[in-house]
C-alpha cells in the first residue's frame, strides 16, 4: 500500500530545528502546517515559509483550533516540537 504523506502539521516551526524541518518539508513538495501561540502577524515577521498557521495560544489548556482539525485525512503527518506544552491529548 502507497501513502505518500501530503500534509505535515509542525509545532515549534520558528525554532532551529523546526525551522529546517519545515524547510525539509516543502523541499518534498508537502503541504505545510504550523500551530503556534502568537498571532499570525507576529508569526509572520519571523517565518516567512509558505504555509497554513494557525493560532494555538494556550497548549497545556487545550486541544489544537478547531480549523486545524479539517487535516482529518489519513495521508498527512504531525511534527510537536513546542516543548511547553505539559498536557497529554
């Protein structure tokens, strides 16, 4: 069975690793996905790959935005590199 990966969800993009992560990641021609806790303008001044963003302003209190939940297919992937996250889901 073939499953190429189309999408990738990534947590901690702006980071050193996860920055060349995602850059790996568009290198593959994946669709990319960033989850953070600023805001997209704020996010925007320092990353300036192309990708879908998404706010997730409080990590340890919750589950991901309801909008990014629409990556229900089973052909994409989910990087968590946030390491301030202490909740379990």
């Amino acid at each position: 069975m073939n499953c190429k990966i189309k999408r990738v969800l990534v947590t901690g993009a702006t980071g050193k690793i996860g920055y060349n992560i995602c850059l790996a990641i568009l290198e593959s021609e994946m669709e990319l996905i960033v989850l953070g806790r600023k805001n997209e303008t704020n996010f925007r001044q320092e990353f300036s790959l192309p990708c879908k963003y998404f706010q997730w302003s409080n990590p340890a209190k919750g589950l991901p935005p309801v909008q990014a939940d629409g990556l229900n297919e089973k052909k994409w992937k989910f990087v968590h590199l946030e390491l301030t996250a202490q909740k379990t889901w």
